[in-house]
C-alpha cells in the first residue's frame, strides 16, 4: 500500500526579482493567464481523493481555479520568515548581509526571528508522513518553497540542498511511498 502525492505550486503574485518574503498577495494577471494555458494539463489532478492547499491566497486560488475545492492545511503554510516578511531577498541582504549568510549556511539557524529551515523542512515532512496510506491519491497546491522542503525531506537530503531546487509556478511534482520511504515520480 502506497499513497502517491501531487503537489502542484502555486501560480505566481509577483515577478521573480519582487517575491517578497511571507507574501499574502493573491494571484497577479499572469498568474491567472499562466492558469488559463495549464489548466488543460491540471484540472484532471483534481480527480485526487484528497486535496488540499496552502493557506497563501494564491495557493487557495490556484486550487479554487483549478477546480479542486481543496481544504487548506496549515502545515503547508510557507516558512515563517519573522522580521523579514515583507521584504525582499536584495532588500534584506542590503540591511544585514551577515544574517543573510549565516542563514543561507546553517539550517538550524533563524537570524529572522522565525522558523529555522530544519524546522520547515520537518514540518513539511511532518504533513507529508501523516497522509492517510492506503493505495489513493493526493493533490496539493503549495508555495515553491513548500515544495522545495517537501522534496528535501522525501529524498533525505542534506538540508542545504533546498537552495538548489528550483520550483516553478504551476508545476507538478509526484512523491510516492509510505511514511518515511517516499519517492520521487518524474
């Protein structure tokens, strides 16, 4: 018996180069058009028995877009970056480049006041590890960097390795398996 994940990221709110840490913004215009020329491709991932999303807006409208209805989970919520939500990476590089490198070096560390990588990267396999196992499907729409912690904890990887993931908006990654033994399905 195994239990075969889809998460689907979310469609963008903002330009690369503008993502801001914690952001609540909802979908811009190219998200929405970027929905309109996937959902061909997704809408059937919405046949899952399970589905679920972030609680960012633009996960729950991505969902809602898609067709899913899914439930949100706040386990997927995004990494809470304590004093530097709002901001972006150059603005808080620009402020306290020393906080930006040890962040970037030590998983453990959380020189925001938030949460450590480590513990956003458990706390994502946490979610993944409690899905009901049982031969069925599941389908959920998180931010990027849900996706890139969930992909760190399925494989084992060392937790610096989520900073060489890219996740791309509306993309799909598949994670099959068992609580603790998942697989990546390309």
């Amino acid at each position: 018996m195994s239990v075969r994940v889809s998460l689907v990221a979310a469609a963008r709110s903002s330009a690369v180069l503008a993502e801001r840490f914690g952001d609540e913004l909802p979908l811009d215009h190219m998200g929405w058009r970027e929905i309109q020329y996937a959902a061909h491709a997704l809408v059937p991932l919405g046949a899952a028995e399970l589905r679920y999303c972030s609680p960012t807006p633009r996960s729950r409208a991505t969902g809602d877009a898609l067709g899913y209805a899914p439930l949100v989970q706040l386990a997927l919520r995004d990494c809470d970056m304590g004093r530097w939500r709002g901001l972006t990476l150059a603005e808080v590089a620009a402020r306290e480049p020393g906080a930006v490198d040890v962040w970037l070096a030590d998983p453990r560390s959380a020189p925001h006041g938030g949460e450590p990588l480590l513990a956003f990267i458990s706390r994502v396999g946490g979610w993944l590890d409690t899905r009901p196992v049982h031969d069925g499907w599941i389908v959920a729409v998180a931010e990027p960097a849900v996706i890139r912690a969930a992909l760190v904890y399925a494989l084992g990887a060392p937790p610096g390795s989520y900073w060489n993931v890219d996740v791309h908006p509306l993309s799909v990654t598949t994670l099959t398996g068992l609580p603790g033994r998942w697989h990546l399905s390309l």
